[in-house]
C-alpha cells in the first residue's frame, strides 16, 4: 500500500514538473517573441536615424569622419527631433560641424487669467445665445395666445371627509371666484369636483360668467379618486385649448388640486402617470398648485411632480379653510400678474 502511495507521489511530482516545464517554456517563446518584436522596432528606428544623419550631413557638406564623439551625439539628438517634427533643416551652402536647423514654434500655453478671460468669453457667448433662444420662445408664445388670459383648472375634494368643512368650503371658493373676477384681464375656470366620481361644474369657461358653489353642486361623499380627477382635468384642458384659435389660447395656464386626504380611489389614473402627465405640461408652461390637509402634502406633490414652491399645508378646520382659500386667492392674483408661483418656504396655511 505505501509502494504504490510513493509511486503515486512520484508520478504526481513528475506531472507537476513536467507542467512546470511547459509553462517555462511557453513564458520563454513569449518573452523571446516580445523581444523580437522590440528588437523589430529598435532596428527600425535606428535606420531612420541613420538615414536622417545622412540627410543631415550631406546638407551641410560634412563627412562622419570628420566628427568627434560628442558631435555626432548632437547631431542623432537633432535628427531625432527633426524625425518627430519638432525642428527642420536650414538648408546651408557652406560646411558646419554642428547642425543647423530651425525649431517650430511651440504651441502657445495660456496663462490662468487669459485661460479665465477665454471661459468668461464663451459664457458671454452662451448667455447671448440663450437670450436669444427666450426671446424666440416669448414671440412665438406671443403670436400664438390671448395675451392677458388665464387659464385655472381647479380640482376639489368632494370625498365624505371634506363634509365637516363643507359649508366653509362653499364660501372660500366663492369668495376666490369673486376676487378673481376684480382682476385685470381675462380668465376662463374649469372646476372639477371629485370623490369616487367626477363632476364637471365648469368647463373652461369664462370667469366672469360662473355661478357660485352652492350645497346643492357640492355634497361631500364617498371616497378619494384624486388621481382621476388630475388626470381627467389635465385632459380636458389640453383638448379644449388645442381646438382654439391662436388668438383665443391663453398665455398662462395653472391646476389648482385642494384636499384633505390621501388618494384612494382612482381607477383610471396612478401617480407615475399623473407625474408624467404633469411634467409633460410643466414642459409647455403649465404651472401647479398642490394644497393637502391631514397629510405630508410635500411629500405628496413631490411625488406628482410639483414643486416645494408651488406646495402648502392647511388645516382641515373653520378657520384652516379660510385662510387656505385667502392664501390661494393672493398667490392667484400674483400669478396672473406676473406668471409665478411661489408659496413661503416651508409655509403651512392655517
């Protein structure tokens, strides 16, 4: 048993050895090929350089044999330079033991403060051509709508938890509709009621021809079908404007979402769509408000898309509803005036 172990062994070191050897020897080809491949290029560029010597030393009438050690150091150095294209030969009619050429120019290096001046330069540049670019957008917007007109969609709660506050909120959105009616130029509302169905009480129509919200047109019940009502809104603008005239299209447009809970109904609708649809029309110069109760109404609008400054919390109270519907109110009169939107950082409506 351990003869035929010692044999195993032997057989087993043998193997290794020989694999050993292979390997070895596969290292020496490869290493033998590199170099005949380095030894190929070294010839070669040898021959270039002597060949430019030859060049060189006829040019300037002089023999090899004529030249110390050190001399023909100098002349290989400036073949070489002349062989990268660094220099070129003078061309000289007399004899010169050292060569005579002519280097190129380097390539200029700017300094910190010209390389500065240079980026400032192409800023001024950018920002022309940008200015540029705005002012084209505005003239072609400018020939394309009704200036002065605003176009509001405003989607509200209905769901049964806006009841406790359902008298308050008939008369926050009527006092805004009055308010909005006092302002200079034009503007067509679409008010869209939701719960776990839609209800269209306006339909883009003219501001100054709506009726009042009243307990009849606006019953709180059911559940929360936001998503939809979004959704379905954001539509129904689109079509109504498209099939308009230029000289009927508003200059601004901007949805308006009021409520106090969470979606939890929506059928048609999800928030990535919503968030899609939204930043598609964010990209024609739509804006949006989001207002949410009883919710982290950032979060919220964050995930629809809209933005921290076009965002407010309030307060699902008597006096929250009040104040939300004077803040909404102001902040639409700014807007039709000057076209922004911006609610105080971090600003709760109560």
């Amino acid at each position: 048993m351990r003869k035929n172990v010692t044999q195993s062994m032997v057989r087993s070191g043998n193997k290794i050895r020989e694999t050993s050897a292979e390997n070895n020897f596969k290292d020496d080809v490869i290493n033998e090929e590199e170099n005949e491949e380095w030894t190929e290029k070294k010839v070669a560029r040898r021959k270039k350089v002597e060949y430019g010597l030859s060049l060189m030393w006829k040019e300037h009438n002089i023999l090899e044999s004529d030249l110390s050690q050190e001399e023909r150091k100098n002349w290989e150095s400036t073949v070489k330079s002349w062989l990268s294209g660094d220099c070129v030969i003078v061309p000289y009619k007399g004899k010169s033991r050292y060569p005579i050429v002519e280097y190129k120019e380097p390539k200029s290096v700017l300094t910190m403060e010209e390389l500065q001046d240079e980026v400032e330069s192409l800023k001024k540049e950018v920002g022309k051509l940008k200015e540029s670019s705005k002012v084209a957008k505005i003239k072609k917007k400018e020939t394309s709508m009704k200036k002065g007109l605003t176009e509001i969609g405003i989607v509200l709660d209905k769901s049964g938890s806006m009841g406790i506050i359902r008298e308050d909120t008939i008369g926050g959105f009527n006092v805004f509709i009055e308010e909005q009616k006092k302002e200079k130029g034009s503007a067509n509302i679409t008010l869209i009621n939701f719960n776990d169905k839609l209800e269209h009480v306006y339909k883009c129509e003219d501001i100054q021809n709506v009726s009042e919200l009243t307990l009849k047109n606006y019953a709180p019940t059911g559940w929360t079908a936001m998503y939809d009502g979004i959704g379905v809104m954001l539509d129904t603008l689109n079509a109504d404007i498209e099939k308009r005239d230029d000289k009927n299209k508003p200059e601004k447009v901007i949805v308006v979402i009021i409520t106090d809970g969470m979606e939890n109904y929506s059928k048609e609708y999800n928030s990535k769509q919503i968030k899609e649809k939204i930043e598609n029309f964010k990209s024609k110069d739509w804006d949006f408000i989001y207002l949410g109760a009883n919710q982290d109404a950032f979060a919220e609008s964050r995930n629809m898309g809209i933005s921290k400054s076009s965002t407010s919390e309030w307060d699902s109270t008597k006096l929250g509803v009040g104040s939300m519907y004077a803040s909404v109110t102001s902040t639409m009169s700014k807007y039709r005036d000057t076209g922004v939107v911006n609610f105080e950082k971090d600003e709760e409506v109560n």
